[in-house]
C-alpha cells in the first residue's frame, strides 16, 4: 500500500493506494469519528461493493443510500435522496459520509455533506480510473445545472481517499479510457517525463497491468496533491487542472449530460486546447501531434460532435467558473509539460479553432 497526504493544515488528509484496500476495514473505521455512517452508491457499484464495505462498519449505526447510475442524475433533484436518506434514519451531525463509486457519487456525496446539518464528515472511495486519480482528491464537490456543469457546489475536504485498484478490475473499456484522459492531463501539464512514460506504457494500461495502472495512479495522485496542498480554491495553479474541461464541460453540456463521458469530453478538449495554443504560435507542432497520438492511443475522441456550432460552444464556454469579470480564462499547453492559464488571447483565434475542429 502506498500513502501520500494532502497537506492542508488542519484539513489534511491520507490517499490510501493499493489492492484489496476494501478488505482492511481499519482503514475505514479508522477515519470515523463518531457512531453512525451512511454509505452512498449508485445502481450499479452498491451490488459490486457495498457488502464489502457494510462489513467494516458492522459496529456503528450506518444506512445504504443508492443512487441512479450516470451523470444525467448529478442533479440537485437527485441530491435530495442523500437529504432523505439521512433525516429518515436520524443521522446527526457526527455522521460520516462514505462515498462508493466513480465521479458523480463522490461528487455528490461530497456536496451533501458539505451541505448536511452546515457540515458532516465524508470518505472518499473511488471506483473508476477517473475518480482514483481526479475527483476523489482536492475536495472539489457539487452538482450540474442544465445551464453548465458543476456550477452548484462547494469546496469540503474528504477525511481520507480509499483507492482499492482492485475495483477497477469490474470498469468497463470506455470508462477506463476516460479515466486516462485526466492522466494525460497532469503530463501535459506538469510532468514531461511522466508524458513520455505513458506514451511508453499505454498499451500496459489499456492492457490492465496492475503495476503500470498503480504507478499512473499514484503519480497522478502526487500532482494533483501537491497542486491543491498549494492553491485549494483555485485561485492559480490550480486552474492548470483544468486543461481541456472549459471545452469539455461544453461539449457535455451540448450533448446532454451521460451521453459523452467526461473523459471523453476532456480528451477531446484537450486537443482543441493544443490546436488553439499552436493557432497562436505558443506550442511546436511536434508535442501537438505527441498529445493528439496519445489521445487517439488511449480510444479517446479528438473532435468535438459534428452536431455542433461555434456560436454555440462559446455560449456554453462562457457558463464557466473560470470566467473572471466577463473574461474567459482558458488553460492552454505551452510545451508538454508545462501549460499556462490566461485570458490573453484573440477571441478570433478561439472561434477559428472550434470552427476547424467542427468542420
């Protein structure tokens, strides 16, 4: 088992890393301060899972909350399941959440216990590639709107991060392959090396090899610690995170949330990013076309839907909470290994570029 920590002073945290994590309940129990715990899955994890971790709190006062399964249900409307599921049962406020499943539980979960009595304690365990190594870490929580995705939420710090990648061995392909979308992410971003080792082992991962899916994921989790350890809400650095979302949450948003996968969306994003900054001169053409072979290497899209327009994506760019006083501030690779976040850039280059892409 590895262990790295986010160090957020008196909200830090462990990232637990390893196999058969579920089957060490002092793990769990151990980051529960009180009582009673309420465990919330979805449809499809709760019947794979949740017997596992309902046998670690055996001792404590505890209910199952179990969602419906896709992002078409992040809702504030489903988030009311959570609520129900907490006052039948009379959970206070020294409740603890757990959060079993991929990114639309931990999201959710997270948000209602941010929410629940002004506050309650929560676990993240993920399930899928892209929870392990996003959204289960930096406390980012909330809901979607029709309007524009995770427009409604908050930043609440989990007790602790369970990644048992044994779990990933019941992820079907295409979710596996969104997960590696934001692994590519932090290699472009802030880790040269780290990009070339993918480019090296992506088969490995595609292949399910246990030791190259643990090293992505424990690299991923470093990064993406560090970053948060630094900026928690977002304030610089870690807007660098968000490379390829701005263009991604449009796509889903246009697409109806559940019918592309957000690393499906974020992959595609994440070439329209590079296509932009080599549009503006700030990127060589060979690292566009290294990113552009990995994404296409990982089964992940490189063009947004046909279907459509630009006037389009830039109404639904600009429903972004990275827009600062009517600007949109977008994250855009200047070499791999190292992208900035600006506002700096001629809206025409941003319109030429969707309109390439959509062609």
């Amino acid at each position: 088992m590895e262990t790295l920590h986010v160090d957020l002073g008196d909200r830090s945290y462990p990232i637990y890393i390893g196999s058969g994590l579920l089957q060490q309940p002092e793990l769990l129990t151990g980051h529960i301060r009180g009582q009673s715990a309420a465990l919330v899955s979805n449809v499809t994890v709760g019947p794979l899972y949740a017997d596992k971790v309902s046998n670690a709190l055996k001792k404590l006062k505890t209910t199952e909350i179990l969602l419906p399964d896709g992002e078409q249900y992040k809702t504030l409307e489903v988030l009311q399941n959570i609520f129900t599921g907490l006052l039948e049962t009379r959970m206070d406020r020294t409740t603890t959440l757990i959060a079993l499943g991929g990114g639309v539980v931990g999201d959710m979960t997270g948000f209602a216990a941010a929410c629940y009595q002004r506050g309650v304690d929560f676990i993240q365990i993920p399930t899928t590639l892209l929870a392990m190594v996003d959204s289960s870490v930096g406390g980012k929580t909330g809901v979607n709107h029709p309007l524009g995705k995770n427009m409604i939420g908050a930043f609440y710090q989990p007790q602790c991060v369970i990644i048992d990648t044994d779990t990933l061995d019941t992820l079907d392909d295409k979710q596996l392959s969104a997960g590696i979308a934001e692994v590519i992410k932090y290699g472009i971003i802030l880790d040269a090396d780290f990009f070339s080792w993918l480019e090296d082992n992506m088969d490995r991962l595609l292949a399910r090899d246990k030791d190259a899916l643990a090293y992505a994921i424990k690299r991923s989790c470093e990064i993406k610690a560090d970053v948060v350890a630094a900026d928690e809400k977002e304030k610089g650095q870690r807007a660098l995170l968000n490379l390829g979302h701005t263009f991604g949450h449009a796509i889903e948003t246009a697409s109806g949330y559940g019918n592309w996968l957000h690393g499906e969306a974020v992959g595609a994003g994440i070439v329209l990013a590079a296509e932009m900054a080599q549009r503006l001169g700030w990127i060589d053409t060979t690292d566009v076309e290294r990113m552009r072979q990995l994404i296409r290497q990982a089964s992940l899209p490189l063009k947004p839907p046909a279907e459509m327009t630009t006037e389009q994506f830039i109404d639904l760019m600009a429903v972004d909470k990275k827009v600062i006083d009517g600007r949109l501030r977008l994250v855009l690779p200047k070499r791999i290994g190292k992208a900035v976040v600006t506002s700096e850039f001629p809206v025409e280059a941003l319109r030429e570029t969707l309109a390439s892409a959509l062609a």
